[in-house]
C-alpha cells in the first residue's frame, strides 16, 4: 500500500505538466503572425485540449472582410485536439484566421490571428 | 446571469449525485452487517433512506434538465429562450461528450427511479435492490468525472482517476452524513437501537478517515494538475476559490475530528447515553452545512478558468 501511494506522489510531482482545462491555441499551421511563400493548402490549429467538432470552427478572412475558406472545418481522425479547414489558392496578402471551439468540459473560447502569402 | 445559473445548477446536480451515492454506501456498509435488518427499526431508517434516495432523484433529474437548457445557450450562444427552439439541444446531446454523459445520466435517474420504488413497495426485495442502487448510484457519481475541467485533460488516465476517487470520497463521507443523521435520529427515538449505534459509528467513522485520506491525495493531485504551481494559488481566481475550499474543508475535517475523537470515544466508553446522540447529530447536520458549502464552491471551480 506505502509502495502504491509512494508511485503515486511521484506521478503527481515529476509527472504531467499544468492542464489549461479550456481549449486554447497551441500551435498552428500557418503559423500566428507568419509569412509563407506559397499559398497554404489548409489551415491547422492544435488547441491545448480535445474539442467538439459540432460547436468548433475556423473562419479565414481576406484583406477586404471576405470569408475565403472552403467552410470544411473538421477535427482530425487521430488528434481530437487538431481542428482544420481547407483553402482555396489564396493570391498575396494579409488573411485573418479566426476560430471559436468548445472543449469537451463545454468551456467556449475564442481567438483570431494573421498570416500573410507572399507570393 | 448564465454564470450564475451555471453555478446553481451545478450545485444542485452535484450535491444530489453525493447524497444519492451517500445513501446507498451508508446502507450497505453501516446497516447491513448488523444482520438486524429484519427488524422493525431498520426498516424505518430504510424506508426514510429510499424516501430520501428519491428527494434526491428528483433534485438531480431538475437539475439535470436545467444545466442541459443553460449548456445549451452558452455552447450554441442563443438565448434561453430560443436554445430548445433550434436544433441545438440536439447536436449538444447526440455529438458532444457533454450530451453523451447527459444520456446515460438521465437513463441512469430513470433506472434509480424504478428501483427506488420497487425497494419502497416490496421489503423483500429491498436486499437485493440495495447492492445494485449502491453500484448504480457510483456510476451516477463518477459519470460526472467526464465533464469535468480533468475529462479535457490530455494527461489521461491521470485526471480522470483523480477526479473519480475524489468523487468516490466525497460520496462516502459527506454523502452518508444526512443518512447518519437520519440514524441517529431514528436511534434517539427508540431504545431497540442502541446497542447497534456504537459499531454503525465506529464503522462511519473509519469509512470517513479513508474518504478523507482519499480526498486529500486526490485533491492534491487534482491541484498540482490544474493550478499548476503554489503561487497561481494565490495568484488565480481559481487558485484563491481552491483555497476557500481547502479551508472549509480543514474545518470539516476538523468537525470529524471532534466527532472521533470526542463525542465517539465517550459513547464507546459508557452505555449510550441519549444526550450524546442530539449533540452528535447536531454536529453531523453541521457537517453536511459545511459540505453543501464546499459542493457549491466545487461547482465554481468548474466553470472557472485554471
């Protein structure tokens, strides 16, 4: 019993890092404020948990306020916690990104971000 | 408005899925092995116990239906009024965890329901309805685990387990202070149950000392997990309500403490004597105050950013 308590406490303090416990950006493709050479083929955001597919989503607009995204937002097949969206050839320019997701603890966040085509 | 109905709801479906699952452990582990339950008082207290199984039941099943309504304005941002107007309510049950959990729970409460009242009808019965009340009134408790801050956790198994032990505790300590009250209560009134208050107590008393162990561990587990360091304690509006807790639960400690120690070893000592049993309970519904109030600070912690 000590033994299983001992391995316990050692998870505890050497084991996993902070859960965030609502789902923000961790890392994404294009990445946030980046300038790429050639126009992306989709945008991919990882959060920092599992979120719901129904109640996610990721909008890309242009320069002039247009939605230029193929609205085929989906969740990844193996990582619950990668949402992605395709894009047509986008031409040179600014493009925001901006996406809502709900975790599955039902916590709602939000966010927006640039990227910019240099071609 | 939406936060503050969140945090009643919650309260409510929490604090009832404790006292259903707190029933149910106090009946099988502080009744049953007295082989008295034949007797008349026993079933009494059992068929307080059931009534109070279904007060329960009805909080949890209103408060069930009432946190799905306001879950589903906030996810789907509607009004109150028109979240049951769309097919929101439907993608929320069908394809989110959140209504996954929601539909066994509901399934559960309908379960619980017929067997609460087969148990109430038929005394016969009753025994072999109680194991199976006891394991279905567990799952009730822990489905809650999966819709908690830790279910969102990539850190799995280990948020998850905590938060399911932590439940389980919580359901054997301060879920079985309201049956033991009832107890008591019921021990004060009749001179047949004397000679079983003492190892009903005893029995209570070292199930709680587990349950607090197991909070404890849990608890800093659940902690290191979510806050993450010692000065986010201080620092977050969710590290500060953690604090609150810990401090209201160092005061329901020491309540059991004092009930141990005090009043349980005196009863242990002489005859039961009937002024101890009024004080004891006073100080057991005190207890179960002190436990809603800890219930009701769990249900902020849940929609508070770590």
């Amino acid at each position: 019993m000590k033994r299983i308590i001992f391995v316990f406490f050692l998870i505890i303090v050497a084991g996993p890092a902070r859960l965030e416990a609502h789902a923000f950006l961790k890392d994404a493709i294009p990445s946030v404020g980046s300038t790429v050479q050639t126009s992306p083929n989709e945008v991919r955001i990882r959060f920092t948990e599992n979120v719901e597919p129904a109640f996610s989503s990721i909008q890309v607009f242009n320069a002039s306020g247009k939605e230029v995204d193929k609205r085929d937002v989906r969740l990844d097949r193996t990582d619950h916690a990668l949402l992605r969206v395709s894009l047509p050839s986008l031409e040179a320019g600014i493009y925001k990104v901006v996406w809502r997701v709900v975790s599955v603890d039902t916590h709602v966040t939000s966010g927006n971000f640039t990227f910019q085509v240099a071609r | 408005m939406l936060t503050a109905l969140l945090i009643i709801a919650r309260t409510v479906q929490i604090a009832a899925s404790i006292l259903f699952a707190g029933i149910f452990t106090f009946d099988l582990v502080m009744l049953a092995p007295d082989g008295r339950l034949g007797s008349g008082d026993f079933q009494e207290i059992e068929r307080r116990l059931l009534r109070l199984a279904v007060w329960s039941l009805v909080a949890a099943l209103l408060s069930a239906l009432f946190w799905f309504w306001l879950e589903v304005a906030s996810i789907s941002q509607l009004s109150l009024r028109n979240a049951f107007s769309t097919a929101g309510w439907k993608t929320v049950l069908f394809e989110t965890q959140f209504g996954r959990v929601w539909q066994l729970r509901l399934g559960l409460i309908a379960v619980a329901f017929a067997l609460v009242a087969a148990g109430r009808a038929q005394v016969k019965t009753r025994r072999t309805l109680i194991p199976v009340l006891w394991l279905l009134s567990v799952v009730f408790l822990v489905s809650l685990a999966w819709i908690s801050h830790a279910a969102a956790a990539r850190v799995q198994p280990l948020g998850l387990l905590g938060d399911v032990l932590h439940l389980c505790a919580a359901g054997g300590w301060i879920g079985g202070l309201i049956p033991l009250a009832i107890f008591l209560a019921r021990a004060r009134a009749t001179a047949s149950l004397g000679e079983t208050v003492v190892p009903t107590l005893r029995r209570f008393s070292t199930l709680s000392l587990c349950c607090v162990s197991i909070l404890i561990i849990s608890g800093i587990s659940n902690s290191c997990l979510l806050v993450g360091s010692f000065y986010a304690l201080f620092t977050t509006a969710y590290g500060r309500l953690l604090l609150f807790k810990l401090v209201l639960f160092g005061i329901l400690v020491g309540f059991g403490t004092r009930n141990r120690l005090a009043i349980k070893t005196k009863l242990l000592k002489v005859e039961v004597r009937s002024d101890l049993l009024p004080q004891l309970r006073r100080t057991v519904i005190c207890e179960a105050c002190l436990g809603a109030a800890v219930v009701a600070i769990v249900a902020c912690l849940g929609i508070t950013q770590p």
